[in-house]
C-alpha cells in the first residue's frame, strides 16, 4: 500500500522505455483518481441498458422449445456492454455515436495488445504483432485526443488509453467467470452480492500482480533491496481461511453461501489491490458484475462445454459458453 516504496514494474505494452521514471528503479506509473458515485452510476446505466440489447440480439443455434432460450458466448457478449459502460463513466458529456467509436477502438487495441502480453518474449520491435499494436493505440490515442478536452480531462491519451483497455478487459474476463461458475453450480436461488465476490475469488482475472522496490525495505522479515520484484497473488490469498471462510464448502470450490457468514471482509484478499495503485474503477467493476448477477437470478442457466482456463494474460474462460433461459419461461 506505500505508493512510494512499492511501483509497478512495466507498461501494458512490455515496452522497455522507462523514459518516465522518477529515479533509478521508478517506471513513472500513473496514479489514477477512482471513478466518482456520479460516473459509476453513468456507466451502470449504460451497462444494463447494452447487455439487455446484446442478449436479446443473440441466436441460438440450436433449435429450442423456447423461444427466448439463448446460447451465449460469455467473453464476447460482455465485450461491447463493458467497453461502452466504461466510455460512458470516464469520457462524460459524449454522444453515443463518438462513445461508441471509442469503446470500439479500445476493443481493437485489447484485441491487439492479447498477443503481445502473452508472447513468452516480449515481440521485437517492428514485428508483425507490435506494428499492429502500434496501430490500433495510435488510432485509440488519435480518437481520445479530440474528446479528452471537452470531456474535462487533463490526462494523456496515452494514459486513459490504458485506463480504458483496463477497465474494460478485466471486468469482461471477471464477468465471464462469473457467469461460468453460476452455469456449473447446481439450479437455485443464489445471492448476486455473494456470488460476485465469490467469483472474484475463486477467479481473479488478475492472478498476479507485481510491484518494484523503490527503496531497500523490508517484507515479511525479509530484507529486500530497491529493484526488487515483489509478487502478490489474489488467487492464493483469496484460499486462505483468515481471508476468506472456509465454509460450508471448500475454499477450492465456488461457494457464494460462504458470504452469508458475516466474520470475514469480501475482498480482503485483494481482487482489486490496495493503496494508491488499487483499481480506481473497482467500484463500477462491481456494479456491473453486480448487473450480471442480477441477471443470472432470473434465468436458469448451464453450461454447454467444458471450460478450460487461459493463463496467457491473467486468467480467462476458454471457452464461456452457456445456454440461458428465462426462469418463467421455464415456469409457463
């Protein structure tokens, strides 16, 4: 939590310019305000507004007895939902047309930063995959620089770039999960509250981060020199029992009725950081998991494949696909 002795490591980009340090072990990481109560409620409002639009828009495949049966990829149809919501909480005052246009451009950098993250090197300079990603941040940062100062915003484009593409993959990966661990638990009535935290802790989306000493300092008895890399892991912290109860089920299953015991603090184990560097959209991040959750309560939902976990650039549902109908559809 001390901003001056721990910063974060790199940039998204695994650029090596630190051209931006404040001194020998600094990257000159950018501090952002949090997201006021006024902003959150913006992007929620548009969230639920883009989801109910999305489910409605998409097909099933396969022939249903009932007609508003869905089968729904998870990671993609969380996509234009949560890249609008968040255009909507931090560029404020924008048409929708322009809104839009810039969610859409923050889409396409995520879509083309996804091979630079996870190459197990970082790509060389003028390669194929970091001239693409070049592209599409000079168009985002392009599109922000003509709205940035009507919005009332004296950040970078460079810097809200990479607050937007935070802020929109990480809920999409959050709320996929989300919807997975319901689909695969058995039918019946769930707390939302309960089981967005439990998704976050069960599933992370991000399952490590990192920080620099800047300064020698000491952790956990253990005496570290300034340049040290220092590893937090919310997915094993989020198993341990003074962090999170251990019951009625095991730590290692997703269980929202744990949250119905009042001795432990959601989130203690860090989902979203701490201190100056925790997330600054956390609390619309919840917001619209919570939109999700709400959601969920009214369908009966179920997996259609097995998922497996994709570790190449925080962990993701691969694939997300679940068939979801309306509970009094169901009823009728």
């Amino acid at each position: 939590m001390d901003a001056a002795t721990f910063d974060f490591p790199t940039s998204v980009s695994r650029s090596t310019d630190l051209s931006a340090s404040a001194g020998d072990s600094r990257t000159g990481h950018h501090v952002f305000t949090p997201l006021t109560p006024v902003e959150v409620e913006r992007g929620r409002a548009v969230f639920a507004t883009e989801w109910h639009l999305a489910v409605a828009a998409a097909d099933s495949p396969q022939p249903s007895p009932h007609p508003d049966a869905r089968e729904l990829e998870a990671m993609e149809l969380l996509r234009r939902p949560v890249a609008r919501a968040t255009c909507a909480a931090v560029l404020t005052d924008l048409d929708t047309p322009t809104r839009d246009e810039v969610a859409d451009l923050v889409l396409a950098w995520i879509d083309a930063l996804a091979p630079v993250i996870s190459s197990p090197r970082a790509p060389r300079r003028w390669s194929r995959v970091r001239r693409a990603e070049h592209r599409s941040r000079i168009a985002l940062e392009a599109a922000l620089g003509e709205v940035l100062d009507d919005c009332g915003i004296t950040d970078s484009p460079a810097i809200v770039a990479t607050m937007l593409a935070a802020g929109i993959q990480v809920p999409i990966a959050a709320g996929s999960w989300l919807l997975v661990h319901l689909a695969a638990r058995p039918d019946g009535p769930v707390d939302p509250d309960h089981a967005v935290w439990e998704a976050l802790r069960v599933s992370p989306p991000t399952w490590l981060t990192a920080r620099v000493t800047t300064a020698p300092v000491e952790v956990a008895g253990q005496q570290l020199a300034a340049g040290a890399v220092v590893l937090v892991s919310p997915l094993l912290l989020g198993r341990r029992a003074d962090l999170a109860p251990d019951t009625p089920a095991a730590l290692a299953d997703f269980c929202p009725e744990r949250w119905a015991r009042k001795d432990v603090r959601p989130g203690a184990w860090l989902p979203f950081g701490a201190g100056a560097h925790a997330c600054p959209g956390r609390t619309l991040g919840l917001a619209l998991l919570r939109e999700v959750a709400h959601w969920a309560s009214r369908h009966h939902l179920a997996l259609t494949s097995s998922v497996t976990i994709d570790q190449s650039r925080g962990i993701l549902p691969t694939p997300a696909r679940i068939t979801a109908m309306p509970r009094e559809e169901v009823e009728r």
